[in-house]
C-alpha cells in the first residue's frame, strides 16, 4: 500500500528537463498522459518518448502548450504525423527489436510510466500487453512507475513484475484502447486470396492489422496446424485461435504457444488473452530478432508497404520525407522468415493511391510502383531482403531475380493504365535499358 500513490503525485514527480518513456500502443498509461499537459505551467521543457499513441493528448495538440513537450516517438501515429513540422515532434530510426537497447544505449529515462494489470496474491503484476521495450526502461529508469488496472488481462511470457522491484502504483479503472476490426475492401479481398494461396497447412505466421492482413487472416480458416510467431496479436488471429486453426503443433520453438510482444484488437481479444497461457507476451528483442524468427520452419511474414519501386526497393514509412509511420518489425520479420526452412516473406501494397495534386488541389491516381522512389522517400526494406510482392493484379517473387526481370515482373502486376509509363520511366532513369 505504501506504493500507490494517485495520478496527481505521479504527475508531480515529473521535473522540468527530465526524459519520460512511456508504453507502447495498448500498454500507454492512459491516466499520467490525459493529465500531462496540466504541469506544463511548471516546467520550460520535458522529453517523452512513445511508440503509436492511442490517443491526441492535450499535451500533444495544445498550440499554447505544445512547445514544452518535446516528442520523438519510435512509431508515428496520426496526431506525430499531424505535428512533425511543429518542430517538438521526432522520429527515432529503427528496427523494433533494437528499439529498446539501441535507445539505452544514448539515454536513460528519469521515468518509465506503463499499465499493468493488478498484483497477484504473490505481488506479481503482468506488463501484458506491450513487453517491446518497456521492461527493460522500468529497470533503468530513475522512477519506476505502474498503472495497475483489473481491466488489464493478466497475460503470460516474460511480462511478470514484482511490486517491489516498482517504485509506484497508480491505481486506474480505464478500459484498454480498442482498435476495431478493419473492414476488407475488394482490393484487399484480392490481395489476401493471392496471399492465402501461397500458405499451406502447418506455417507459422506473423501478420499485422489493417484491411489487407485482416482479409489474408480471413482466407485462413480452411488451414490446418498453423502456428503464430508475430510481432503483435491481433483480434485476427486470435479468430484463428478459437476456430482451431492456428494450434501451434508444428512449430520447432514455443511448440503450442502464439508468440508475440505486443497485442491490441478488440474487447474480445483481450478477454481471450486474460489468463490464456497458450499466447505468450515475449521481449521484443527476442521476438523480433531474425534469427529467433527463423527457428521455426515455413514462417511466413506478411506486411504492407506505401510504395516499392521497380529494383524492389520498399518505403512502407514515409510519403516522401514526411514520416508517416515507422520501420517497427518489417525488416525484422521479412528477413526473418528469409532465413526460415521454406519460409517466404510477403510485401503488400495497393497498385494506385489517390494522390493530391500541389498545383490544382485536385486528387488523382498515381501508381504506387514507381521506377524512381519520391525524392526523400525513407527504404524501410532493402531491394536485398524482399521476396514476395502483391497487389491486387497479382504476386511475383523477385528473390534470385536480376534488376532487369524485376522491372518486368512488378510492372506485370501495376494497374494496367501506369504500365507504358512504367516502361518508358524505366528507360529513361537507366532503371531498364529496353521494354520486354
């Protein structure tokens, strides 16, 4: 009891200058970052790293307070998009099972601020739904601080903290951030039916949300013995689980066990999650480390890129400099079930996006695979590393193949109207020297 202290003491804890990280996604301490912005008439200046806010905090959007809050988060959400010309907002590079050790490395934080769900009878609290990197900040922050919440499922891995190795408890009653089930489109459809295709009875996949990984989840359920090593579970995957689909009985690591390092979906996936000792939260940098990745035979990766261009080069971060979002575990993931027995890695993307014109205003349609990427464009995965590319008009494999067969096979697969142009882009960047 002499821990729990409330969320205005933790608030006063916080002194000007210092450097505050916070949990990831579903593991934001919901209460310490909805009440932030009220120290901001104390303080000049503080740091707070995040990874995918939940939400657009006062502290993040007021214009009057926004300047004494200094943002570099690991993940881009859409209030960090919003602001990053504002010049208090930043991006850490990263590959996301370095994310924490990488950062240790240049600083230490004076304060770790995570939700957890409430102790157990031995005093054991479960960090469960984020472990990428915030254990290892709670052990090396200054202060150690926990919101402890019974509507945190009690999640199992290497998530247990013991009360006394805390310096504070905060106790809260929030419900933990829901992210709804997407809702596939037919480019989506087509894309994940391509996608399911090619996964047979007995991988081991890792997946991550949105409208394309939702519809290939959706073309599982006639699969047999599949497994889940992934970066983050999802209420996808956790419908594979309860239809059986995914038991884990043929994997080589954690046999029977989902693996991830963080989880967000829906209620009910974090009502499957509670007490559930089939899926394990693991540390991120275990997880997401590529070697770890590979153990298991026929792992199967599947993420999505914003635009790739015609030697295999994927920017899956950014709209030209603009950060948009983050590397997280694509490198990790992709190069991972590289080296996996059988494995194969898949990179998604629409053929065309609607564009908006900066001279007319006017949106138009522009091909997503380019000869050239837009000038500034941030290379989230390597034209080395990339295997499997899908859109909706189709899935080639570039892995072995030479520049000039990757031009042919991904201009195969572009929306039928950007295809002459393609070549004649080709041609004209010495990207290819003849139209096939």
């Amino acid at each position: 009891m002499a821990k729990i202290i409330t969320a205005e003491k933790a608030l006063e804890l916080v002194k000007d200058g210092d450097y505050i990280v916070v949990g990831m996604a579903s593991s934001e301490p919901l209460e310490f970052c909805s009440n932030l912005h009220k120290i901001a008439p104390r303080i000049d200046q503080i740091t707070l790293t995040n990874c995918l806010a939940m939400k657009a905090y006062d502290f993040m959007t007021d214009e009057s307070i926004r300047s004494k809050f200094n943002v570099e988060s690991w993940f881009f959400d859409g209030t960090s998009r919003k602001n990053f010309q504002q010049g208090n907002f930043s991006f850490i590079p990263n590959h996301l099972h370095f994310a924490s050790s990488k950062r240790l490395v240049h600083k230490s934080p004076d304060i770790t601020i995570v939700s957890a769900s409430m102790p157990d009878k031995h005093g054991y609290v479960s960090v469960a739904l984020a472990n990428v990197y915030e254990q290892e900040h709670l052990k090396r922050a200054k202060i150690s601080i926990l919101e402890i919440n019974p509507n945190i499922p009690r999640t199992f891995g290497d998530v247990s903290v013991h009360i006394d190795d805390i310096d504070y408890l905060v106790e809260c009653s929030y419900q933990p951030p829901i992210i709804p089930e997407g809702v596939s489109n037919d480019k989506d459809k087509k894309i994940g039916a391509y996608i399911a295709d090619y996964i047979k009875d007995g991988d081991c996949l890792q997946v991550g949300i949105g409208g394309i990984p939702d519809a290939v989840v959706a073309s599982l359920f006639d699969k047999k013995d599949l497994g889940v090593h992934t970066e983050m579970m999802t209420t996808g995957l956790m419908k594979l689980a309860k239809a059986g689909v995914v038991n884990g009985s043929k994997k080589q690591t954690h046999v029977g066990k989902i693996v991830a390092c963080f989880a967000a979906g829906t209620q009910e996936l974090y009502e499957y999650m509670d007490d559930n000792p089939s899926i394990l939260i693991m540390d991120g940098a275990y997880v997401n480390d590529s070697w770890v990745i590979s153990q298991n035979d026929n792992q199967v990766s599947i993420n999505t890129t914003l635009e790739i261009d015609l030697v295999g080069q994927c920017c899956s971060e950014s709209i030209g400099s603009r950060q948009f979002s983050g590397t997280g575990g694509q490198t990790d993931t992709a190069v991972g079930a590289k080296m996996s027995k059988n494995g194969r890695s898949f990179i998604a993307l629409y053929s065309t996006a609607m564009v908006k014109n900066k001279a007319t205003g006017e949106r138009e349609e522009k091909s997503k695979i380019v000869a050239q990427l837009t000038a500034g464009a941030i290379v989230s995965l390597s034209r080395n590393d990339v295997d499997y590319v899908v859109t909706e008009y189709g899935c080639v494999c570039l892995t072995g193949t030479s520049c000039a067969e990757r031009v042919e096979l991904l201009i195969s697969i572009a929306h039928p109207d950007f295809r002459d142009q393609l070549w004649n882009d080709a041609i004209k960047c010495g990207v290819a020297v003849k139209r096939v």
